[in-house]
C-alpha cells in the first residue's frame, strides 16, 4: 500500500488508487465535473488539477495514479489559479442562463463557479451551437449548456452498456450525441434517465411535465389522482435538503394533498398486485415445466416492472422476451385500476380521471405513452413526473416542506404492505415475491430473519440466492424438494452479465429480478441529484425501515388488493387480469 | 489495398451484395483484433466509395460496438466521408501554413468554380470537395490533394485552369496520375 502526503497529512491506500480516491479517503475535497464513481477517470474537465512535488505541471488528480512517497498539494496559489482558469475557460462556452435555467441552483458548474469566487468571464467569445433534442418523450438535451465532461457517455456505455451516446466531430465543434447528432429517438436509447441524473450542468433533463399537472388541477372537470412510486419517500426529503435516507412519506402524502390532489394514492398498492399476478404467473410457469413437461414454457421468468430494462430486452435480447414476466409496471397496473375499478367506486367516468404519477424514473414517461398501455379505454396513465419535478412542484406551491405535519394516503388505493415499499431497492421485487410465493405454497410462515433474502440485498451487481420448498401443501406438491434458483441485477451491464451465463448455459435460474438503474429504483434516473453509492446506500436503508415499520409486510396480505379480486378482478392471471395486468413486448431494431 | 482501390475507382458497378461479401471477408479477417475499427472503416471506405449509414450500422453490430460511437471515429477523421464522392476527390490543406499562405482563398475559389460546398460533390460525380488539417507538406503551401497527387503552392486563379485539366483527361478516357 503506497503512502503518500496530501497538504502534508500523511494517507496510505491500495496500490493503483487514484490522488482523488486518497483525498477522499482524507475528506479533503478536490472539485470535478467528470469523476464518475465506478467508471474509468476521463480526465475530461481538468478541474481536479493538484500540485505534486516533482511535477513540472499540474496533474488530474481523478486519474493520476499514487506512488509511495508523493507529495501532493491541493491548495496552492498556482492549483487556486489553474482551477480558476479552467472553470472561466468552461464559462466562456457555456450557454449560461442560469436564473431561468432547469439546473438553477441544482448545477455543479454553477456551484463551482462561485466557490471559485469567478465573479466574471474574462474570455468572451463563441458560444456552443445549441441544438435542443426534444425527440423523446423522457429526456430533453440542450447542447449549448453542454461542458463536455463525458459522464452521460461513461454512464450510458459503462454501466448501462447500451452507448447511444459519444463525442461526434472534433475540437470545438464537438458534439456529446447520438451518432451522427441525430435526435436520440432515431437511435437505442432505454430512456433511464442516468444520463440526466449525472449531468453537472442544465445539458440533459428530464421532459417537465409541472406545468401539465397544474392544468389538470385547475380544470375543474378533471378529477385528479395520484400515485408515488415506494423510491419516492426515501428521496423527496433530499429536494429540501435533508439528508439521503431522510423518509417523508407522511410529509409528501400532505404535501400532494395541500397542492391539491383530488386523491392520494400509491403505486405501492399496484406493487402488491403485482406481486400476486407475477408470483402466481411464476407457479404458473414452474407447473407447466414440471408436471406438464411443457417444453415451449420459457425459464427464468425475468420481472417486468422496470421500463428501462424492457427498452433494454426488446432492443437488445429480443429472443429472452418470451422470459419476462407478462405483467405491466405497478405505475401501469394503477393507471387501469384506477381507471376501471376505482372509477366504477367513486361513479367516475374514466375520461374525467387524470392519474399522474410521481416516478424516480424517466423511462416511466416513456412507459406511459407505449400505445398499448390504453387498457381502461383511455390512456392509463396521463402524466408522470420524477421524484425532482415534484420538488419543484412543491417549492412552486409555496409549501414549507420540512415543517408540513404528516398525513395517511387515501383508501383503498393507498393501501399497502411492507412488501412493496422494497420494490425501490436492487433485490426487493425478488423478496417481496418470495415472501408470498413461499406462503402460498408451504402456507408456512416465511423462514428469513426479519424477513429479509439478506444474499439479494446490497449493491453487489449480480446477486443468486436459492430457497429449498420442502413441506409443500397438497396442490403444490409438485414443487416438493424443488430448490428455487433466483438472481438479481441492476444496472443493465449487469443484467447483460446475469443473460450471457444464462444463455451459455454456465448458470440456471427460475426467476430474475432486474432493475434498469444502479442500486435499483432508489438510484433512478429521476431521483434528487447527486446519486452516489453512499447516498443509494442510505436510501436503500430508508426503504427496509419503512418496510420494517410496517404491521402487514406481505403483498398477499394487503386487504385493499384482497378486496379487488373478490369485488373485480376475482382471481390472479383471470380473465380480468389478463385485459388490464397484463402486456406483450415486441422486439425492436438496435441502432 | 491498392487493388482493391482500382477495382472500386474505375466506374464498374458492382452489385451491393458483393461488396457486403466482401466487407464481411474483412470483418472476419479482423475479428477479435484489438484497434480493428480504423481498418475495416478504411476498407469498407474503399470497397463503397464512402460510408453509407448502412453499412456503418452493419459494422457497428459486427464488431458489437455501440453505433455512436463507430459514428464519432468517422465524424472525427477528415478522411473518412458518410457521402458518395466524385471521381476526383479535391482536399483543400486548412492546417496553419496552408491557411496563412491563401489556403481559405484556394478554398473559396474551388467552391466557386466547382458550385459546391466542402463536403459536397458536382452534379456529374466527378469532383468533391473537402478540407484536410495538414498533409504534411506545409513547406509546399498552399497545397491540395486531387485523389493521391498533391498540387503545390496553388493560386487561386490557376483552379480553373487545373481543373480543365482533369475535365479534359476525362474526355480522353486517360488519368492525370
């Protein structure tokens, strides 16, 4: 382990760290616009410049490596300079409309420059060609505030591993782009959002919908619902700077009630639902392998709540389509819920419900306006919003967030269980249908401490835990013996890992979890900036309180999902199910 | 490679399934190589005449790399070209010797005389245009590049003349290299 000074403090990490990975490990902050935890350091912005004892030039501290006996300095007249120098040199190109700008007061380049002290540009000259891309109905990209740093590349090739986007042309015509600067609709794009979620500056966003949803709450003959996806309440509180991890579900419930929703509700209700639906497809599919040695039934079955993964599958493994699970989202199940049943209760006709959701995610836009998604005869879902488009909301309705009391979701849609709050984290769909699945088919109570699959939980990237079924009840015993392989991935460079094994034959499975966004929904790419692992850490934690919290921790427990398929639905994968539940995917072409 | 070049130059047609056999022969030829982008672009460049984004997309899911990024290495390199070319393809050197000594004027001048833009090609497929950074020959500048010759120390009002020169040798069917 080579050992090193920092501004004369001595530090020892693993060899091939980085002079960044050891300031950190001092907390001593070096600034940068490029670093992007877990990727190759790109050296792209050149702010991380230090001094080192020797060096005839200012190194990057992101990329250059340590060795025994450095001295680093961080905080020389010269570093001060240099540092300056560059952020200017990064203003003078940037499109800067900062008060009227998405990022105001959410911009890393913004923050910089004023903790720099750059109180003007002293290089004024050509500014970056703007080019606006608003071809996709999740993201919008504006290329004159782009600084060039390569993070939406690092994010979008390396952990996601699907590479729509690259440096175009050269020099200062360079263009961070899909190839050939074509809109980003004309090329594979999963719509995830990661790129936006680590974009220093105002370059990509999420499409902002605020201005929608006030207009539906001001159309006196719109009746409007809401749901928040269970990621929400772990991340909201970061909006009005509270720590991540800080839960605020009775918060945001009065918050969205005192904005003026007509009813609060939540995805977590669908979750449930879908728990029933997906485990029972599960059963479903095991039976056919089993004991009707039907040969055509496809396994693993893969779970289906993560629009981004789908994007994923149908672009990129179109032949694994047949494994993911039929079910829609529970963002999906809710809009034809709510719009069928819910809308029958209340006497409603569906064409004056709107039902927006509240989403860490921007694939969920996506999702939304897939033209299948229509099964109450209207569009099921109207409007999402992320997790950030709502903290604007809030902060446009005036509402003091932090000191709003807490309130209870609205019956029966905002009813829930333990087991859906965990839907948010990388591994938590899997053990929310492993705590009903297991219950259905021992009608034993689920034998894990606390209740959690601890061997799916975390951010390893590929997680496989297994669960013997012994003591089986009579209509299950088929199962007998049986022991239940599962895998769980996040990030879609890892599901790729967890499809390559299956496909070679190196691992067998009967059931994966995928989430699109590193570290599961809580690390989505609608969520509060900046998501890094302490902070999906923290958020993860969150969610397994709220969960732990809870009476009923069980899908197949909640009584408002019971109610639904004796008053409506009557069975899982029925006829019903099957109309408003369920959905196909088709392949598309990768470009 | 040359052969190759005069095979693809000459006007014959050759029909498009036999040049994706034959980009395919180089994609196997270059399987699993590292670096193996530039080449097979640089082929399949002389195979098509130019980069069609169909062929781009085929490589890119050859090679399995992402399509942006095949398409960023061809936005990067002057020298490679997404649009069908002339027979004479004219470069204009814009590097810093060239520019100083009236490169922009040979450049303009060209663009009047030929009625095209840098990155266009005549109505009758015989000349395009581009602008190169350096060919290394800055001792010679102001220098252009007609294919593979390279034409020193260029006035601007000696373009039409040089261009005559190639229309002409046209009509004799002969070649000025």
């Amino acid at each position: 382990m080579p050992k090193l000074t920092i501004n004369n403090i001595e530090v020892e990490v693993p060899a091939g760290a980085t002079i960044l990975d050891a300031a950190k490990k001092l907390d001593m902050k070096i600034p940068t616009l490029c670093y992007l935890e877990g990727c190759k350091p790109v050296g792209a912005c050149r702010v991380c410049l230090v001094e080192v004892k020797g060096f005839k030039d200012p190194v990057t501290a992101c990329s250059m490596p340590v060795s025994e006996g450095m001295h680093v300095f961080t905080n020389t007249r010269e570093i001060r300079k240099a540092r300056k120098s560059v952020v200017e040199l990064l203003l003078s190109e940037h499109d800067g409309d900062c008060q009227v700008c998405d990022r105001n007061n959410d911009c890393e380049l913004q923050k910089l420059a004023g903790d720099l002290g750059i109180t003007r540009v002293p290089y004024p000259g050509e500014k970056a060609k703007r080019h606006f891309d608003v071809s996709t109905p999740a993201l919008v990209r504006d290329s004159a505030k782009c600084i060039n740093c390569r993070r939406c590349i690092q994010v979008c090739g390396q952990i996601q591993g699907v590479g729509s986007l690259f440096p175009q042309g050269r020099g200062y015509e360079t263009y961070i782009g899909p190839a050939f600067c074509h809109p980003l609709s004309e090329v594979t794009c999963v719509q995830c959002g990661q790129c936006a979620a680590i974009c220093p500056v105002g370059a990509i966003s999420e499409r902002d919908q605020v201005e929608e949803v006030w207009e539906a709450l001001d159309d006196p003959d719109k009746f409007v619902i809401v749901q928040t996806a269970p990621a929400i309440r772990a991340a909201l509180g970061e909006c009005f700077d509270n720590p991540p991890g800080t839960l605020v579900t009775g918060k945001m419930t009065t918050a969205l009630r005192n904005i003026g929703f007509d009813a609060v509700f939540d995805t977590n209700f669908t979750a449930d639902l879908t728990i029933l639906e997906e485990g029972t497809e599960l059963l479903t599919r095991l039976k056919k392998a089993l004991v009707d040695k039907d040969r055509k039934v496809a396994l693993p079955m893969f779970t289906s709540c993560s629009p981004g993964w789908i994007n994923y599958a149908e672009s990129f493994y179109p032949e694994i389509l047949d494994n993911l699970s039929t079910c829609k989202s529970p963002q999906q199940m809710f809009g034809a819920v709510a719009k069928t049943y819910y809308a029958q209760k209340i006497g409603k006709d569906p064409k004056d419900i709107v039902v927006v959701s509240i989403m860490p995610c921007t694939a969920k836009k996506f999702e939304a306006q897939r033209p299948e998604m229509a099964a109450s005869g209207v569009t099921d879902v109207d409007i999402v919003l992320t997790t950030r488009e709502l903290g604007k909301m809030i902060k446009q309705a005036g509402i003091d967030f932090n000191s709003l009391p807490d309130s209870e979701m609205d019956a029966p849609l905002g009813i829930s269980t333990g087991a859906a709050d965990i839907f948010a984290n990388t591994g938590g769909v899997m053990e929310a249908a492993l705590r009903t699945v297991y219950e259905i088919v021992t009608g034993k109570d689920f034998p894990f401490p606390k209740l959690h699959v601890t061997p799916v939980a975390g951010l390893e990237g590929v997680k496989e835990a297994s669960v013997k079924l012994t003591g089986l009840l009579p209509e299950w015993s088929f199962l007998e013996g049986v022991e239940v392989k599962v895998a769980v991935a996040h990030g879609l460079s890892n599901a790729k890992k967890v499809i390559e094994k299956i496909k070679s034959g190196e691992a067998e499975y009967h059931f994966v979890e995928v989430m699109c966004c590193p570290g599961g929904c809580i690390g989505g790419g609608g969520q509060p900036r900046f998501t890094d692992n302490n902070t999906r850490l923290a958020r993860i934690e969150a969610i397994y309180r709220e969960d732990e919290g809870r009476k009923l921790r069980k899908s197949h427990q909640n009584p408002a999902v019971q109610e639904l398929y004796k008053e409506f639905l009557k069975e899982p994968l029925g006829k019903m199910s099957h109309k408003l539940l369920h959905t196909h995917y088709k392949a598309k072409e990768r470009v | 490679m040359d052969k190759e070049c005069c095979t693809c130059t000459c006007g014959a047609e050759v029909p498009e399934s036999e040049l994706f056999a034959r980009l395919d022969e180089t994609l196997n030829e270059y399987h699993g190589k590292p670096g193996n982008l530039i080449p097979i672009l640089q082929i399949a460049q002389v195979l098509f005449g130019y980069l069609p984004e169909k062929v781009l997309k085929y490589i890119s899911k050859d090679l399995n790399i992402p399509y942006s990024e095949v398409a960023g290495v061809v936005s990067f390199y002057s020298f490679f070209s997404t649009h069908p070319r002339g027979k004479y393809l004219i470069r204009v050197c814009l590097g810093t010797a060239c520019y100083v000594r009236g490169g922009k004027e040979v450049l303009n001048s060209l663009k009047k005389i030929l009625k095209i833009d840098v990155g266009e090609t005549t109505e009758d497929r015989l000349f395009s245009l581009e602008v190169g950074r350096c060919f290394g020959a800055c001792g010679l500048a102001p220098v252009i590049l007609v294919n593979e010759k390279v034409h020193q120390r260029v006035k601007p009002s000696k373009i039409a003349d040089l261009l005559a020169e190639y229309k002409s040798s046209e009509d004799t069917e002969g070649e000025l290299q």
